[in-house]
C-alpha cells in the first residue's frame, strides 16, 4: 500500500502530488527546491538553495522514521550546470552527507528550473 507523506516542516506541495510517498520499504521524495517551510525563498545563491532542499528531504523522511542515510538515490538539478554552481552545490552536498559511510548514488543535471537554482529528488531504503 501506498502511504503518503506529509510534513510540515517542508513546503506544502504548489501543483497536485505529494511531498513524499511510503510503498513498502522504500520511501520516494518529491523535488524539494530552496523554497522553506514558511513558503520563502531560502536566499539567490545555488549554496542556500541546496541547504533548504535537502533539509527539506531531510525533514519529509523523518516522517516515516528515516534519515539522511536511508538514501540510496538522488537526482538532482541546477538551472545552470557551470563549474562554479556544481562546486557550490558539492560543498553544501557533501555537508550534509559527510558522517555517511556509504554515500547515495547520484545524477547531477542542468534544467530550465521555475524561480529556483536547484531542485533535488531522494529514494530512501527502510531495510
């Protein structure tokens, strides 16, 4: 059975799908983008942006008793894929997923983006 998840220390979903969805030992994060809880942009820089999404993941797991290192897969997208954003999008990336032994598998991609510079989608494992 499908569960769906919803956290309120994440954004409220803007368009018709949920933040998250628990289907057996797997749970599957929606895009989380910079945008905070409160419905505010979390500053202009790829660095800050990144925070809120994956805190926003974070947040969205705890749900359903999972963290950060039940993930076993992101994908991730930058507005812009220069040198400089995916370095900056890296240093705040590998913060959050430092103490991880076993780091998620990842794909990183440019994409025309709404308002925001990065939007980041998880799968998490609960076995």
């Amino acid at each position: 059975m499908k569960e769906q998840i919803f956290s309120e220390h994440a954004p409220r979903p803007t368009g018709p799908y949920s933040q998250g969805i628990k289907f057996g030992d797997f749970i599957f994060v929606s895009g989380q983008d910079g945008y905070q809880p409160n419905g505010s942009l979390k500053g202009n820089t790829v660095a800050e942006q990144t925070d809120a999404a994956l805190t926003n993941i974070k947040n969205i797991l705890r749900e359903k008793g999972a963290d950060l290192e039940d993930i076993v897969h992101m994908t991730c997208h930058l507005s812009e894929l220069t040198e400089s954003n995916v370095h900056e999008f890296n240093r705040v990336f590998e913060s959050f997923f430092k103490s991880i032994e076993v780091k998620p598998t990842r794909i990183t991609v440019g994409s025309q983006l709404l308002g925001v510079k990065v939007e980041i989608t998880a799968i998490a494992s609960m076995v």
